[in-house]
C-alpha cells in the first residue's frame, strides 16, 4: 500500500516548488506520472529516488502498534488489537510483528516505541498500523509522520478521529498542567535574585569619581 501524491503535496515532501517540478518534469529530468485527466502525481518510488533513499524492500516488514495508557486497561489494549486484526485481514494485509506499550502518549521513551522507530529509521518498515493517531503520539503525529515518509514507511490509520478514553485524556492533561506547575514554581525561587540582577544593571552607574590617588 505505497502512496501516491499529488504534485503539490510532492513539492511539499521534497522541499520544492510546484514550478520547479513542472519543469523538472517539461525537461524530462524528473517526469511525473499522469492520471487519465493528465493531472501530474508521483510514487512513493519517486519521493526516494529523489530523496536519494535506497529501497530495500526485501526485508520491509507490515507492524501494527498500538497502546495503552495504564495497565488497568487491559481490555481496551485487547480491544484494539481485534479491531486492528480485523480491519488488516479486511485490507489484505499481513502483519508481519505487533508492538505495544504500557504507557502514556506523551512520553516518547516508551520502550516498544523506540524500538519501532529504530526500525523505520533502518528502512525496514514498508507499513505501520495504528488504530488512531493518538495511539503512536498524543502530539506531533505530523512530525513522526513526516519521519516515516522520509524512511519509506507508510502509516495506515484505522480510524482517523481520536477516541482516548476520558480517565487517559484526563491523567494527561493533569501530566501537562503538573510539569508546567513545576518549572513556574522553580523560577519562583530566583524570582528575588533576578529581580535584584536587573535592578543593580539598571542602576546608573557613577562615572564622576575621582580616580585614586
């Protein structure tokens, strides 16, 4: 299931403008694909051909990863993983390993999590599932997305809105709000040591003195 993109999302992958690659394509130097209306698109093939990206397709595996945040979701963990199975039996698609974490969206040191993204980085992932964006990141899905276009991975979303369960949505709320707290209440005791370092610097400085003797 490898993409397809439209010539303005290409020139946006690659960091190029639309007219550079119309030209490219007039010159015959970099020639897109047509559609039966003769609309430009190019192959993920392409984007690493010009990304400079080896394909290694052999070893390319399909993963699914999916998550939970606590282990007292047990159930929603089981849950995902039959609606993941049923929806890849659906498309065709064979699930080469399955990864999940225990732990919050929120933090990207998640044991399964690192070593999925260790693999996109080494080319072999050609397809990751995932039942919602929220499952792989709470925030910053573009960016990971991004980074696995870049390394030939695909993301497939089961289902494209985000469905976290409230107690989830909840604990990390009160995860953003407890971190932010920390670090005001931190920079409240220098409060009185910065606020003497700017009065002492705006403090006119008296050149007039006599110079010792």
């Amino acid at each position: 299931m490898k993409p397809i993109y439209r010539l303005n999302e290409f020139a946006k992958l690659i960091n190029r403008s639309v007219k550079t690659l119309q030209k490219l394509d007039r010159m015959g130097k970099f020639k897109a694909h047509r559609t039966a209306t003769n609309r430009r698109y190019y192959t993920h093939d392409q984007y690493l051909e010009y990304m400079g990206i080896e394909k290694n397709d052999t070893q390319k595996k399909i993963i699914v990863y999916y998550r939970v945040s606590s282990a007292n979701q047990k159930n929603d963990m089981q849950s995902q993983r039959q609606a993941i199975e049923t929806f890849c039996t659906a498309c065709g698609l064979a699930i080469d390993e399955w990864l999940y974490d225990i732990g919050s969206g929120l933090n990207y040191k998640r044991k399964k999590f690192l070593k999925l993204m260790d693999l996109v980085e080494a080319g072999e992932v050609s397809t990751l599932v995932i039942a919602h964006k929220d499952r792989l990141v709470r925030f910053g899905f573009e960016w990971f997305q991004y980074f696995c276009e870049k390394h030939g991975t695909e993301i497939v979303i089961m289902n494209q809105e985000t469905l976290s369960p409230e107690q989830e949505m909840t604990q990390d709320l009160i995860s953003i709000i407890h971190t932010f707290s920390c670090r005001l209440y931190g920079l409240r005791k220098y409060k009185k040591i910065i606020r003497q370092d700017v009065n002492d610097n705006l403090k006119p400085q008296n050149t007039n003195k006599k110079p010792n003797s």
